[in-house]
C-alpha cells in the first residue's frame, strides 16, 4: 500500500515535467517530404540506361530541415523491385536507420514507408539505398541541416553531390569483378601489361607483388565513362560574383571513386567534416573519401569562372563546377598516379621502416629509394591520399602497440533529446544556390595555392572531444582489413559478414576501434548512428566523423560513446566492398527491435556476400570448339570445361565440385568424359573392345602457386594420377599469354587479344589440336 501511494506521488510530481515536454515538442515545426522511388531510362555517358529516380530526378532532391524540426518523410516505392533509404550521417531512431533487414523493413514494391525522427544535428549529411546495388543506379540525394543561428559567414552555398556513373548493369560489373576480367583497367589506359611495367622500371616490384600472389596495382576496381556533379559532368553557377564568399557542400555519394578536390580560384577553407565543425583550414587540394562531406569555403576572384575540379583518384576523368561568370579558369591538372611503383609510393617519406604486406616484410633502405625515386612521378609522391591518415596511420599493420593513451575528460556527443509534434510546415527547396547578406569573413581568397595538402591532422574540433574513461568503461577492439583480389572477396580479420556477423555492445561504454589495412585499396569505414573520434594530431580535440578512409598499408584509430541502442551497420562504403563482405553489425545487448521487425531476418542481408555467380565462355576454333561454365559463391566453386575436335573427334568434358578450404586450397571431386588416348589407353592395354566415351569419376586438390600458377593434382578411379600447371601473363594491354602443361603429356599455348569486354581473337599451338586460332566470347 505504501509503494502505491509512494508511486502515485512520483507520478503527481512527473506530471507537469511531462506536460513541459510534450508542449516543447508539439511547439517544434514538422518539415515533411514525399519521395517517390522510380525506374527510368537515363542518359548520361552516350546511351540510354535503367536507373533510378527520386521524384523524378536523378539524384534526389536535396532535403533542408532545420536544428529542431521533426521530420517527416513519405516513401513511396513504385519500382518493381524492394528499396530501402538509409539517413547517411544522421543520429535517427534505430528503426529508421534504412538497412533493409537490419533496423528497417524493406520497402515492397507499391508501397509507402514513412519515417519519423527529430532533428538533432548540424551539417551536410545525404541519404542512399541500402538495397543491392540501387545506390550505383542512382538513389542516393543530398540532406542540408542548419542550425538555429548560423555563425559561419558566407554569400552563398551550394551543395555539389559528386557520383560515378556506368552504363553497364551493376550486377555485370560485380560479375566482372568477380571473374577477374581486366577490362576496366584497359579502358582506363591503366593496364599493367609486362610491356608496360618493363617500360617503367617496374619489373622487380611486379615480380615481388606476383610472389606473393598480389595482382597488377589498382586505386579502382571499375571503370566509369562519366562522373557527375549533381546531376552533370558540368556545372555552372554564373550569379556568384567577384568577392563573394562560397560555401560548397560537398558531398562523395559515387559507388567506388575517391576524388581530389582543387578550386582554380585560390585555397580552400574547410570549416566542417562529415556535417561536424571543425577549426578552418586552409587546403590547397583534398581527397574526399566516398560517402565522406566537406564544407569548405571559397572566394571568388575578379574576371572570369573559376573551376572547382574533382578528379577521380585513378586519374580516370573528373567532373567540374564553374563560379563566376567571363573567361574560364581552370584548376590545376593533377599527373596520374604511377601505378606501376606502389611499393615505393607506400613507402614514401618511410625509408628504413619495415611494413607488413601480406606474408612479406619488406625493407626498403634509403639507397633502395634513391634508386626507384628517378621512376616514381615526383608530384605524384605528394598527393594528400598518401598520407591520408597523418599521426593516425603511422602505426603499420603487424606493428603492435596501440601508441594512444587514454584520453581525459567527457564529453558528450550530440546527445540532444529525442523531439516530436508539431505542424509549422516551411519549404527550403530553393536554398540550392541561396544568397546570404553580404558580410566579412576570413575566407580564402586570391588564387594562392601554398596551403599544406590535405591530411586526417588537420582536422580539429572546436571543443573537446575526449571521453572520461575513468568513468565509462572502455574496450578496444582490432579489425584488420583483408581482402584477395584474386576472387574479389573483402573481409575484417579475414571473414565477411556472413561467416561473423555481429559484435555485442554494452549502453555506456566507449569503443576504441584500430583499424589496420592489410590490403592495397583505400577503405572508406562507416559507422551507421554515431559518430567517432579520429584519433589524430589535435589529441582531445580529434575531430568526429562518421566515414573515415584507412588508406593501404595503414591504421587508423577510432572511439565512439554507446549511447545510440539498436542494430547498426558498419562497413566500407566502396559499393562493391561491402556486398562482398567487409561488414559487421553492433548489436546492443538488451536492445529489443520493434515487433514489425520479427517477420523480416536479418539473414537476408547477411547471406548478400555468399551469393551465388555465374559466368562462362565459349570459344570457336578452326581446330576445335572450347566451352567453361563457372557457378560460385564464398567457399563453393562448380566448374564445367570441355573441348571438341572438329576433325580428329578427340574430346573432354569436365565437371567438378571444389571446396575452398584455405584462401588458395580446394579439394574436389568430379567427373571426366573423353575419348582421348590416354584414357583409351587402359582398354588397349587389356586387350578390350574401345568404347566411343570413357567416364571417369575424379578427386584432387588445386592450389594456387606464387606467380599465379594453378597446380592441379589429381587420381581418377583407375588409379591414373594427372598433375597439371596452367597460368596466364599479361603481355600487352589488350593481350594474353595463356599455358598449360600436364602429365599427360598435353600442352597449349596461347595467345587472346581482347577486342570488348565480351570478345578476344586467339590463336595458338595445343598437343591435340595444333595450329589454330578463333574467338572468345564471354557471357
């Protein structure tokens, strides 16, 4: 009785806090959006494609909320297809989060999600699907969040989206990926034929790299013919007037391209990362990792247009916005990277330090430097994305020792409550291109290009940003960034998402987080509903972010507070990265997901890396037909081969299942037909009749050797035993040298020049067909 009376008391007392609280978020104005998910046919790189559109427009609307406001925002999916949004960047109930499967439920096809949450935060943020590969389709939009009184000085502000663009279906170009074709880099005129690495003095560095099973260098995995800015190559914004104070709000929503950034019209100021403030700083070029955003301020100088350029990292293309009107200026041409000297790249402003590649270690003296720097481009070697991560990747993967100390104090990151009500709608559709009452700033100005190159050190938070780990417990974990290229499969300490998948968080305590890149791709790691500490130069005052690159051959360290309960997603935002694997969840314990999430598992997106691939190629000679069919996933490989004589009726066909059981060991087991001698030879050799096939059941073992030679030993139930090496050699850009040689005293040699993507001439010697030569064609 008395507990009852007690809580009944409580609850008087509650009661107008309660009521104080619901007036304050029924006082708070509603902005509400409708967005509406179509398939179209887009042109943007010669030729008509399907994409996607929101709200007809490719990208989405940018949306304008500001601090304080609820938001409200309609999907309305009239794509075939499911579709999900993910909030890239904002602080949002977990259930709105947009990972179909995950936190959100999937948006079917005809139907409409709404979601709900208060705003928060500050800055530049966008939004993307999370559903295969839609956002490489096209559905992805900017998001503008501005504070109640804004204290930077500016005229006026742009949002500048940058994106990649391919004509190809995605699912095909992760089907390339997965097959090792080298296309892409062939239409970027990157290809690392042998010609062409003996040209550059690179022979011994490729010969190191083919040691340890390591393919040809490459900054990026898929060639695109087009990049964009919004929604063109091009942009031009002639209101913007001499004197003028810009601020660009820069956004990588592309797939899988970084971009340097450079303005013709003098340096630089970048006054926020990721939508958080920052201490400004001068740059005179930046990389901008995919999905990370910048705002920078510039000015613009008297007589003419000044190019804002961002250059794809590959030196592929670039994509331009011109501020001001009268004679364009351009910005700065970059020089390609040499892609043909990476070791002594990573290496650079490093010599005498070991770093760990793979099983190698390698040392590379001061003299080893002074005798690769007269083939290493000079203005290459002092491009930002080389030492990208600053004081925070000097640490080397395989270096142990964590080399951060505990950092003082607490505090505590956007921890605003959660806010609700009201129906004061306002519209900010027009803010794209807004003017701003003129007034003085410390913005750059005059086209000076002498600021330091960008790096992760520059970056300082206005305020502390350092937790009390006295007072909330901390747990440090490791990620090792893994990956082969060899099967295009990407991981965290060597397993993907669906081998494990999920990492128990407590409420309340700090994440230490140091991440070592252990392969040669820039990784662009993203937390879903926090944001992090860089651990950086500025000590307590690192700046926080949600996106952070881990540049190759790297470490970067970071913290985050556990105060966001739910199941969010962390994983590389390069597109293609993630659906192979380089993801986890942290999942925090006791969090219990809304019912509505019951009816969908969390396997569908767990699975996404072990799904299946088929590709195949048929090949027409003048001596004889060749056929492979291939059928794989993460650890299971099917293989069909055959080959058909047209005049000499010798023939083969091979099927067979194979395990992988290490990265390069797979056991299999399968079936051989043919009616080649030596398999006819076992029924001379006992006197009987010659059938018209021999079938034989077949197991074996096939590992990959240094070189990339396949070694293929196996026993058939005859007790034949065949032992077999095949491999390739890039000879020219366009052309192979493919090999094989076995037991059996079979052998071929020969050479495939590459017409398309799906087409090769060949032609060569094998021991059963001889002299002849056709296509290839590849599906």
């Amino acid at each position: 009785m008395q507990y009852a009376k007690t809580a009944g008391m409580v609850m008087l007392l509650l009661l107008p806090v309660m009521a104080a609280v619901q007036t304050a978020a029924a006082q708070r104005p509603v902005k509400e959006y409708t967005l509406v998910l179509r398939e179209k046919r887009l042109n943007k790189a010669g030729k008509p494609v399907q994409a996607i559109t929101i709200n007809d427009s490719m990208p989405g609307p940018t949306l304008y909320f500001t601090e304080g406001d609820s938001a409200v925002i309609h999907i309305r999916n009239e794509m075939s297809t499911e579709s999900s949004v993910h909030w890239h960047g904002i602080l949002i109930p977990n259930y709105y989060d947009g990972v179909a499967y995950l936190s959100t439920p999937p948006i079917a096809a005809g139907k409409t999600f709404t979601v709900r949450f208060p705003v928060r935060q500050t800055g530049t943020y966008w939004y993307h699907s999370h559903t295969m590969y839609q956002e490489q389709n096209g559905l992805f939009g900017a998001l503008v969040m501005y504070p109640k009184k804004e204290t930077r000085q500016y005229d006026r502000e742009y949002v500048l989206l940058l994106s990649d663009w391919t004509n190809e279906n995605p699912a095909r170009v992760m089907n390339n990926l997965k097959r090792g074709l080298e296309w892409y880099a062939v239409k970027k005129g990157q290809a690392q034929s042998l010609n062409r690495v003996i040209a550059r003095h690179g022979l011994t560095e490729r010969i190191q790299m083919a040691w340890q099973r390591m393919p040809p260098m490459d900054i990026s995995d898929v060639y695109y013919p087009v990049f964009l800015t919004n929604s063109d190559s091009v942009l031009r914004f002639p209101e913007a007037r001499p004197g003028e104070r810009l601020r660009l709000r820069v956004i990588d929503g592309s797939s899988s391209t970084f971009f340097h950034l450079q303005y013709a019209g003098g340096n630089m100021q970048i006054i926020a990362a990721d939508g958080q403030d920052v201490e400004p700083v001068p740059v005179s070029r930046m990389l901008i990792g995919i999905a990370e955003t910048y705002d920078l301020l510039v000015t613009v100088p008297e007589n003419g247009s000044f190019e804002f350029r961002a250059t794809a990292q590959d030196g592929s293309g670039y994509t331009s916005a011109y501020f001001g009107s009268g004679e364009p200026h351009a910005a700065p041409t970059l020089p390609r990277p040499d892609i043909f000297h990476m070791e002594g790249v990573m290496m650079q402003g490093m010599a005498g330090m070991k770093m760990k590649m793979g099983a190698m270690t390698m040392k590379l003296s001061k003299k080893a430097m002074e005798r690769e720097m007269p083939y290493i481009q000079n203005a290459w070697l002092d491009r930002e994305d080389l030492n990208m991560a600053g004081a925070a990747g000097m640490k080397m993967p395989g270096m142990h020792g964590e080399g951060m100390h505990d950092m003082p104090g607490m505090h505590n990151m956007q921890g605003m409550d959660e806010m609700d009500g009201g129906h004061d709608m306002h519209d900010m559709e027009g803010m794209h291109g807004m003017h701003h009452p003129a007034v003085t700033d410390s913005a750059p100005s005059g086209p000076v290009h002498d600021a330091a190159p960008f790096t992760y050190d520059l970056l300082r938070a206005p305020r502390s940003t350092a937790f009390d780990t006295a007072v909330h417990p901390l747990r440090q974990l490791t990620f090792d960034l893994t990956g082969s290229m060899w099967r295009y499969i990407w991981s965290i300490n060597g397993r993907t998402l669906s081998e494990k998948d999920s990492i128990q968080v407590h409420e309340g305590e700090v994440l230490r987080i140091t991440m070592n890149n252990q392969t040669m791709m820039y990784h662009p790691m993203h937390l879903h509903g926090h944001f992090f500490r860089v651990l950086n130069a500025q000590d307590s005052y690192s700046p926080l972010k949600h996106t952070v690159i881990v540049p190759p051959m790297r470490s970067v360290t970071i913290e985050f507070a556990a105060d966001e309960p739910g199941d969010w997603f962390f994983h590389c935002h390069v597109l293609y990265h993630m659906m192979t694997g380089m993801a986890r969840t942290f999942r925090y314990a006791d969090y219990r997901a809304p019912d509505t999430m019951h009816h969908f598992h969390h396997g569908m997106l767990m699975n996404e890396d072990n799904r299946w691939f088929f590709w195949g190629e048929a090949t027409a000679a003048s001596g004889h037909g060749e056929g492979y069919l291939s059928y794989s996933n993460r650890k299971n490989w099917v293989q069909l081969q055959g080959d058909y004589g047209w005049s000499n009726r010798k023939d083969e066909i091979t099927g067979t299942y194979e395990r992988f059981v290490t990265r390069y060991l797979r056991p299999y087991a399968g079936v051989v037909l043919s009616n080649k001698h030596e398999y006819l030879g076992y029924y001379k050799d006992r006197g009987r009749a010659l059938p018209g096939q021999d079938i034989r059941g077949v197991a074996g073992v096939r590992y990959l050797l240094p070189f990339f030679l396949n070694a293929d030993l196996r026993i058939d139930n005859r007790a034949h035993v065949r032992f077999e090496l095949s491999g390739e050699t890039w000879l020219f850009p366009r052309v192979w040298l493919n090999y094989s040689v076995n037991t059996d005293k079979e052998f071929e040699v020969n050479l495939e020049g590459m017409l398309t993507r799906d087409l090769s001439v060949t032609g060569g010697y094998s021991s059963d067909y001889k002299w002849g030569g056709g296509l290839s064609y590849r599906f």
